[in-house]
C-alpha cells in the first residue's frame, strides 16, 4: 500500500506521469466500442423491464427446490382456474424459493386463485406466498414518472453542471461523460439481461450524481492548474489538464473503491443471501455506473476538455509559444550537449529558472521538460514514465549526484510555484 | 497560516452534546429500534388509486380523505393492530397493514366502486354456478319473493323496504375462497356489454329512469346472460346484473339515484327488534328522487317493485318496496347479522363517495421473507462497513482510526434520527433504505478520503502537518460540501419523484449526507487538529498514515523530532 502512496506522491509531483489525454483516441475508440455494443445490445435485446413498469403479478414461496419444481409448478399453474397463465415465467430463487410471474391478475379473484394453486403444489399455507401485484395502467404510470424522473434529472443535472463550471466547454465534456457513463449502464443491463425495475432506475440516477462529482473533482484540479496558464509558457492545456489528472488519480481510486466497497457488500447480500430484490437491482447499477463514471472523468471528460480547449484561438497561441520556447531550448541544449547527460529528454534550464532564482519549481520544469520531448509534444511512448529524478538541477551542480536517489522523496515546494511565481 | 483552528475541544464536546441529546431523546421516546418497514417484516401494502367518477376532473381532496378514514376503519374490522391507510400524491391511498398476508384484506380494501340504486325491471333465479360448497351451505338464497315487508316498527317513519331473495349472508367472506371457481367469461356471441344501450347511445336522466323500457335486444340478451359475463357498468343505461351470490340475475333501469346522494347509511337494531338492519339516509336531492320512486316502485307488481343497490355492476342488495318513503330515510331489514349489516352499511357508505378506486399495487411479503431481507440488509451493511473500514487501515493506516471513529458517530447519529423519525413522523425503514444508507458508507468515507488526500498533498508541498490539517481542510472542505450537495440534490430529487417503496433509499442517502456533513465538520475536522499535535501523527509515526516514506517524501517538514520550525514554503531541503 505505501508504494501507492509513493506512486501518489510522483503522480502528484508529475514524476511519474501518465499521459491521458495524449492517448485520448485509444479511450475514445474503447469507449465508442463500448457505446456501440451498449447501443447494439439495447437494439437487439432491448431491457427487460420488471412487472412494475408493465404490469404483472409475481408470486415467491418458499420451497425445497428439486429438478421438477418448474415444470410441476407449471402443470399447477395450468390447473389453477385461471386463464391464460400459460406464458407465466417460473424459475426458482437459489435453491429454497421458487418464483411464478404472471400478467396482472385481477386482486381479488384471480390472485387468490394462483396463491392457493402455487400454496398447494410446495405444500404451505396460502399465506405464506409472497406476491406483488401492478395493475397495468399504473404500471404505465410508474414508467412515465419514471421517464418524467429522468428527464428532470439529466436537466437538472445540466444546470448543476453549468452553473458550478461556468464554462461551456467544461460543462459540455462533463455532460458528455455523463451521457457516457448512462449508456454504458442501461447497456449492461440489456447485454446482461438483468431485470430494470424502479430499484435499477434509483441507481442509475444515483450514479449520475456520483459520475457528475468524480468529474468536478478532476476538472476543479484542471481549473486550478491552469489559473496562469496563459501568462507563461511553461506548458499548453493539455499538459496542464493531464497534470491535474494524474494529480487526482490516486484519489480518484481511492474514492471509487471506497464507494464501491458497500456496493459491492449490497451486490453480495443482494444476489447472493436473497437472490432477487431491490438490493440486487440497486447494486448492479451502482456498480456498473460508479466504476464508469471514474472511468469516464478520467479518460473521456478530461482529454475531451483538454481537445476543445485546445481550439480556442487563446490556447492555439499558447501552444504556439511552447512549442517555441521548447524549440529554442531545445537548441541551446544542443549546443551545450556535451555537458548534458541526460538520455531521455533536453535539459531544461531555460527562462523559468531564471526567473524563479530563489523559487525553483521542479516540478515544473520536470514536467514541462518531460512532455517536451523533442520540442513537440511527449516523449513517453510507453504507458508509465518512471524516471529517476535526474534533473533537480538548479544552479548549484555539485552535489546533485550525491541527493539523486533521495531526490524523489524530497520536500519541496513541487508544484507550488504557479502561484509564487505571479507575485 | 493556522487562523482556522478553531478550538476542536469545544467543538467536540458539542457534538458530544448533540449525540448526548439524541440518546436523551431515545430514551425519553422509550423505542430503541427503528420502524421498519413491510418488506422487513412481513405484511401486505395495497396502493389505490382513486378515479373521479363524475368525470375527468381532478380527485376532490376531501373525498379522498373521507375514502381513507373508510378504508381505515374496514381495516380496523379485521382486527389487525398497527395498520395504517395513507394518502399519497393527490389521488393515491396505500393501506399497510402489518402481519397479515390473508386475500381477504384486499377483497375488502379492494371493492371500490361507485353505488347507484337501479330499478330492477325483471329478476330471474339462476342456477348458482358449478356449486361451489358454500352456496349449497346456504340453501336459503332459493328465497320467496318479497319476504314480508318488514314494516319497521321503528319510531322513525320508517317504510321498510325488504331485504329479499338474499342470502343471509351476503359477504363472500365465509367463501373458501381457494376453492375453484368456474372458469371466467366464455366470450359470448353478441356483446352483451352494449345490447342494452340503445343504437343512438341515448341515455336516461334519473327523473325518467323509472319509465324507461328495455329494447327487445336488450331483453334477448338478458335471456342469454350469465351471471360469469363482466358487463359495463353505464350510469344512464339499463344493466344487467346478477347478485353477489349468482343465485339472481336482473335486468335493471337506468340510474334513478347515485350513491354519492347517500348521506349515511349504518347498521343497528331498532328498538323492540332483534334483528339487525340497515338504516339509509339520503341528502336532500336524493330524498325527493327516493320518494318520487318508492312511490311508483311500491305500485308495481313484482319483481318491478324492487329496486337494486349495484357496487361495480353488482347488485349487493335488491330490496322491494311496498309503500312510498318520503323523508329520505329508509331501513333495509332482512336476515341480517351484525357482520353482514355492517358490511352493507360500509358498503353503501363507501358507495356514496364519488370516487371509484383502482387496486394499482399490491405488495404482500411474508414474514420469513421479511425477515430474511432485514437479515441480508444487516449482513450487507456489516460487510460494507467492514470492507471500508479495511480497506481505510490498509491505506490509511493511524487514520483509519479517525476513519472509524467519524464513520461510528455518524452510525450513532443515523441510526438515532430513523429511530426518532420513526416514533414521531411514522418513518418506516424498508429494504431501499437500508441500501441508501450503505450507499452512504460510501459517501461518508469519501469525505474523509478528499480530507486525507488534501493534507498529504499539503504535506507534499512542504507543510508541517499541522498546517496542513488546517490548510488541507480549508480546501477539502469545499470539494466535501460539492460532493455533499450534489449527493444530497440527487436524494432530493429521488425523493420527489421516486415511487413506492424506493423512496426510502433517497430518505435515507438524503439523511445521511446531511450527518456526513455534520460528522465531517463537528468531528473529524477537529479531531484531525487535535490529532496533529500528538507525537504520533504529527511526528509521523510509521503507523499513523502519515510517516514520511509513505507519503513518499523524506521527512515531515516541521516534525519536531527531525526539523524544528520549518518555514512555510520549504525552500529549504533536506541536507541543504
């Protein structure tokens, strides 16, 4: 555990990077694949909607289950008096409980009719039959309310969105991100074939809220990174936002998995002590929508963020003045290459540190020099950049050598300096 | 830096306090344990939903309050304690009763419809359909037409209108209703359902039902009918009917009075009698039509001196007349018991309100399947609770003891307030619940999650923990309040447009982001300062979370035992 705390700190510092959002078109085509198959799923299976979005009857008695449980069940249900009760569903519940669901049956004649008839074939009393019942023109109601539901959720939503970024660009990708993670969820359910019933639908907005907070958390870091940006060349949007990204990343984990453990303990009580119920569909929902909404802020908000920005014409000059600098620097290095040592990438010693004689940032420079690459954009072709802390160079030479496998864990003002170097 | 510490002694001890006063409130109320709902204990919820029978418009408030107290007390015949009807929305009432899994509940709840008096203009035994044994356990229903007028010696003015050709025992509660019944409806050749409404649809107003005159295809079609057709009920048509025992089938005039002209009706003895009758009251309006028909009625022969009380295309009581009732008061005598009185009397009652009521939802769980969904939802919160307390030691070491702590408080609480809201606002915590408060473990860890991580980034940055605490908080706090608002938006939301049983799960995800939010800012946070002045977490222990190499820095700036007083921005490094 502590090394990922150490790998937190190197992500935090930008020591150890991933870069999200210079892969965005690997993420963009696993979550299109994904999109595509929820779509195809939800065309080709569509959902299966529970008896209370369509009306029906449903009948749970405890029984010992044996192989011949289903079809005896059957034959009784076929003796019971009641018509057409020939496309009842029958399948049993772990291996104690046995569950008949039927159209919706008239509550005081038909009903009676059917609990005595399953009552009888496992051998209890009537009473002791669970059921519940949705007359069907209700059942439409609760599919409208919930149609109502999530419409004025999604705008609510929308507005929540709006109002807290202010920013069109951010709430657009946040949104999307959003819409993402709503289709990954129905889609599982449909390629699964999971029942959706009002529980499943409580779920599904849950996470709305969920997959909305995990992206503000990583876009209030992305705001935060690129406060000053326009005032220095130190590195384009994008670097700035994948910066954020990994700053937040171990955090990002750590509350997905702190949010998904009771979920998973809700699954479990769920699926695995009563097999059906609101817990099972509840669970699933919020499982599926929270692990894809930490997915969605990370690598689908962000690098769209990232890409929509980086057109804005400020951003495009921004860019410009990086690739300058970077370029030019990149020159001097080569002129004085002879004293660098360095393999992976230029050495960067340029303009910041000059202006920031008394107030390094490391970090900073690390980063910028990292992503510099040659002088364009990254350097890192494989996934994880883990590079020993090389360049903690700032004026004083000597005793660099010495501090290099400590400098990884140093305190220093990492990534402090936006700020002080304003002022 | 450190202007925000506050004074975290005096802050805990309010919130020690506050919880002090909650148990306090506990006790006081003397319930220790939530209420829970049906689905956690077995019982049978029904939710109607009521329709406005004179038209599309919206349900009158008062007639649905008035059904409710109805519906409350026929529930309260059965006998069952602790049963509850509600309303719900503006046209909804949901009658929980606890314990009771019987169908007789909803036969009775159920049977909601609109009563209209109808002239009876021909009446016709039949035979009671594949003899189900309780009708042959009542040979009696074979009646002999207008048993003796039973001319209330009453000190009202009572004309008694007799109760006849019914069987004694007009409920089909002592039906064993588990018995086969014949098969329903065999679809008949002609509709039945409309041969008795005129080609042109015409209907008759009540001033004229009385001279209205079936059709000739109105009058084959009563020949035809049986009493397993399902027939519409139409206000200013004829209707065929049969009564509830199908022992009687009438051709019955249109509308002469509506149930909604009944101002009361209530079973009694009548002095010097022994037998129970039913008295009727009508408003008014409803008087005069009674008069003006009993007038006629009682100058016919029978059966047309008869007239039929129909609830939902059933004659529950088809009584003849013998003289005119003026006043608008009127007995129906018969062999009544005390139960079967009553229950016509409710029936009538019922019938008068304008309001027809449809059966939208019945949920009826059985007492091991109640407690087997409370066992799995504890089993589910313990494991929860037990994952993330786990999982915060695994990471977070030391703190995982501050993590407890809050996430214990904030159990203490939660759990108090449902119990409270139990006792006082009748707050019912059902298996969705349960899961919004698991949920909740989530949500709440989470907060301390951001919290941590800030006061390590701080750390990171070069801040003594001390200060970190406080500046890690000023700006965790305002991403846990983000979080907390739009958690508590979400429930908000839920809450308002979720149905049934769900809403409990946005209750309680709503009630627990609220404590979240108090447990966070009474409790952690100034646990958390007091917390960094100890050796163990401000020095960095190696257990405390917070040691150096686990934060992945060399040393804690401003620990004490390796660096006295750092300045704030750590310029200075290590072996500087």
């Amino acid at each position: 555990m502590s090394k990922l705390g150490t790998i937190g700190h190197r992500l935090y510092t930008g020591e150890v990077s991933y870069d999200f959002i210079g892969h965005r078109r690997r993420w963009y085509i696993v979550s299109a694949v994904l999109i595509g198959a929820s779509i195809l799923a939800l065309l080709v299976r569509g959902l299966d909607f529970g008896i209370e979005f369509k009306g029906g009857a449903d009948f749970k008695a405890a029984t010992i289950v044996t192989a011949q449980t289903v079809d005896s069940m059957k034959d009784a249900l076929r003796n019971s008096g009641v018509p057409d009760l020939d496309d009842a569903t029958v399948n049993t519940i772990g291996n104690n409980q046995v569950r008949v669901q039927t159209r919706t049956l008239d509550p005081t004649e038909e009903v009676p009719k059917v609990r005595a008839a399953i009552a009888k074939e496992v051998g209890i009393p009537s009473d002791q039959v669970a059921y519940s019942l949705i007359g069907a023109s209700w059942g439409g109601q609760i599919t409208e309310r919930a149609l109502i539901a999530l419409g004025v959720f999604l705008a609510l939503v929308a507005l929540v969105i709006g109002i807290y970024f202010r920013d069109a660009k951010m709430s657009a990708a946040a949104l999307i991100a959003l819409v993402h993670d709503l289709i990954l969820t129905i889609g599982i359910y449909a390629l699964v074939g999971f029942t959706v019933t009002p529980a499943t639908l409580i779920g599904v907005l849950t996470i709305l809220g969920y997959s909305l907070y995990d992206t503000v958390v990583v876009f209030d870091k992305v705001r935060e990174n690129v406060r000053d940006l326009r005032s220095s060349t130190a590195r384009t949007y994008s670097e700035a936002a994948n910066l954020a990204v990994n700053q937040v990343l171990v955090r990002s984990i750590n509350t997905t998995i702190i949010g998904v453990l009771p979920v998973v303990a809700l699954l479990f009580a769920g699926a695995v002590i009563l097999g059906e119920g609101p817990l099972k569909d509840l669970a699933l929902a919020l499982f599926v929508g929270m692990v894809s909404g930490a997915y969605s802020s990370i690598f689908i908000a962000t690098p769209l963020l990232a890409q929509m920005k980086e057109r804005e014409p400020d951003m495009k000059k921004l860019a410009a003045r990086v690739r300058a600098r970077r370029a030019k620097e990149a020159q001097k290095e080569r002129v004085a290459a002879t004293t660098t040592s360095t393999p992976t990438g230029p050495e960067v010693v340029g303009t910041n540190a000059a202006e920031e004689i008394s107030e390094p940032s490391n970090a900073e420079l690390e980063q910028a020099g990292s992503l510099a690459g040659n002088g364009a954009k990254r350097v890192s072709s494989v996934e994880m950049t883990v590079k020993p802390d090389v360049r903690s160079h700032r004026e004083g030479p000597p005793r660099e050598a010495a501090h290099r496998e400590g400098a990884a864990k140093r305190p220093q003002p990492q990534n402090k300096p936006r700020s002080q170097r304003k002022k | 830096m450190a202007t925000t510490t506050g004074h975290p002694g005096r802050i805990l001890i309010a919130l020690a306090v506050l919880v002090a006063g909650l148990i306090t409130l506990l006790a006081v109320s003397g319930t220790w344990t939530p209420k829970l709902g049906l689905d956690l204990r077995g019982g049978t919820t029904i939710t109607l939903t009521a329709k406005n029978t004179t038209g599309t418009g919206a349900v009158d408030p008062n007639s649905l309050q008035l059904a409710k107290t109805i519906i409350q007390s026929r529930v309260d015949s059965l006998g069952v304690g602790e049963s509850e009807v509600t309303t719900s929305g503006d046209n909804q009432i949901v009658v929980t009763v606890p314990n009771v899994q019987q169908d007789e509940l909803v036969r009775l709840v159920g049977q909601t419809a609109v009563l209209r008096f109808r002239s009876v203009y021909t009446a016709e035994q039949v035979q009671p359909p594949a003899a189900p044994p309780s009708a042959s356990a009542e040979p009696s229903a074979s009646a002999e037409p207008t048993s003796g007028a039973t001319a209330a010696p009453s000190d009202e003015p009572t004309a008694g209108a007799s109760e006849e050709a019914k069987p004694p025992e007009p409920s089909a509660t002592k039906r064993p209703n588990n018995l086969p019944l014949p098969a329903l409806p065999t679809a008949p050749p002609v509709p039945l359902d409309k041969a008795c409404v005129p080609a042109d649809g015409k209907g008759t107003p009540p001033d004229k039902a009385l001279d209205w005159q079936p059709s000739e295809a109105c009058q084959s079609a009563f020949a035809e009918f049986t009493c397993d057709t399902k027939v519409t009920d139409v206000a200013d048509q004829g209707l065929l009917a049969c009564n509830q025992e199908k022992t009687e089938k009438y051709l019955l005039g249109p509308t002469l009075i509506e149930g909604n002209q009944l101002a009361s009706a209530v079973a009694g003895i009548p002095q010097n009698n022994v037998n129970w009758v039913v008295n009727l009251e009508f408003n008014s309006q409803g008087a005069a039509a009674f008069e003006t028909a009993t007038r006629q009625l009682s100058q016919n022969s029978e059966p047309q001196n008869r007239f039929a009380i129909v609830l939902d295309g059933v004659s529950i009581s088809a009584p003849s007349v013998n003289e005119p009732i003026p006043g608008g008061r009127a007995e129906i005598s018969g062999n009544f018991t005390q139960k079967s009185a009553t229950e016509l009397a409710n029936v009538l009652k019922y019938g008068a309100l304008p309001l027809a009521f449809d059966v939208s939802e019945v949920n009826n769980v059985s007492a091991t399947l109640g407690g087997d969904q409370l066992r799995a939802g504890i089993i589910a919160g313990i494991i929860g609770l037990a994952l993330v307390v786990g999982y915060c030691f695994l990471y977070y070491r030391g703190l995982g003891i501050v993590v407890v702590a809050s996430l214990g408080i904030g159990a203490v609480i939660t759990y108090a307030c449902m119990v409270l809201l139990g006792s006082s606002v009748g707050f019912a915590l059902n298996l969705p619940g349960i899961a919004g408060a698991i949920v909740a473990i989530g949500i709440t860890a989470d907060s301390f999650v951001i919290f941590f991580e800030r006061i390590r980034d701080e750390v990171r940055e070069g801040r003594s923990l001390r200060t970190a605490v406080e500046t890690g908080w000023r700006r965790a706090r305002q991403t846990i309040l983000i979080a907390d608002t739009v958690s508590m938006l979400s429930a908000l939301v839920l809450f308002v447009l979720a149905i049934g049983a769900v809403k409990g799960f946005a209750f309680t995800l709503g009630l627990t982001t609220l404590i979240d939010v108090l447990v966070v800012f009474l409790f952690t946070k100034p646990l958390m300062t007091l917390l960094a002045r100890t050796k163990f977490f401000g020095g960095g222990h190696k257990l405390s979370g917070l040691d150096p190499a686990h934060l992945g820095v060399q040393a804690l700036p401003g620990s004490r035992s390796r660096r006295p007083a750092v300045a704030r921005p750590a310029v200075s490094e290590e072996g500087v």
